[in-house]
C-alpha cells in the first residue's frame, strides 16, 4: 500500500489557507482517482483506492500542523511499510512561487514545523516530499500569519 500524507489544519477556518494546500492535493486526487469521501480514522481523515492496481491510502492529518506525525504513528507498525517506497508526503512550501512543485526524496523539514513533526514520529526524514510554492511572505509580515491567511482566489487557482 501507498500512503500519501497531505498536511494541513483541520476546521473550517483554515480550508482557504496557504498552509492547507496539502489537503487540496489530497481532495483533488481522491476526486479524479474517484476514492469516494473522506472518513474519520484516529487522527486523520482517509480514502483509500486504486490506483493502476496499486492501492493508495490518502490521509488527512486531524492533528494540526506541528503535530501532524501523531496521525502516522499507527501507520509505521504497519507490516511491509516501507519509508522510502510508501510515504509521499504534500506539503505547502514558502520557499517556492505558487504553483511551483518540487519532489524530493528524502531531505530535512527546511523549517516546516510539519515536516518536523512527520520525520520525529518515523524518526526518519527517508520519505518523499512533494512541495506546492504557495509564494514568499511580504517582508515584514509573519509567516505564520501569513500561511495561515487566506490565499488569494488567482493564487488558488494556479495551485
């Protein structure tokens, strides 16, 4: 089984939000792979599939983002769990524009407190990451205001 992990804050107030922009991913996938709705499984909401015969887990951390690893705890144990072959994780990133991707394979959190927490709960950074640019914060501005605002519809519709 696949798992990919799109991290994000759950509730209502932070669905627009920069800093959710790998739940976007994950709704986006379960839609076109046509997985069916999300379901609440500990802590995170899960649709789960096909994919070309493979099947793929899609989890929605319900942790918030500091604390996303929680939700993949009960994964790791998971028998032929394999980090670096298994575990895609999507995660917003300051660092590139909007809409911009980079996949990398392996690597340090860069300053995301969910990356961080992700790799202390595997206590591992052997995992994919795929980045989504959300665009670089206006000087002088707080980034965690600033990803915790809402983004721009044009900006929205280029991710």
């Amino acid at each position: 089984m696949k798992i990919v992990f799109g991290l994000g804050n759950p509730g209502p107030e932070y669905d627009d939000t920069r800093h959710n922009v790998g739940w976007w991913v994950l709704d986006r996938l379960a839609y076109d792979w046509d997985f069916g709705p999300f379901r609440r499984v500990g802590k995170a909401f899960v649709s789960e599939g096909s994919v070309g015969g493979i099947e793929v887990r899609l989890m929605k951390p319900t942790t918030f983002m500091n604390r996303s690893g929680l939700a993949l705890r009960p994964v790791k144990v998971m028998q032929d769990f394999d980090l670096e072959e298994d575990l895609l994780v999507v995660v917003d990133d300051t660092a590139l524009d909007v809409g911009r991707v980079r996949f990398r394979q392996g690597g340090g959190a860069g300053g995301h407190n969910g990356l961080k927490s992700v790799s202390g709960a595997l206590q591992s950074n052997d995992y994919a990451r795929l980045r989504i640019g959300v665009g670089k914060k206006p000087d002088g501005e707080d980034l965690s205001a600033w990803v915790l605002a809402t983004m721009p519809e044009e900006d929205e519709e280029v991710v």
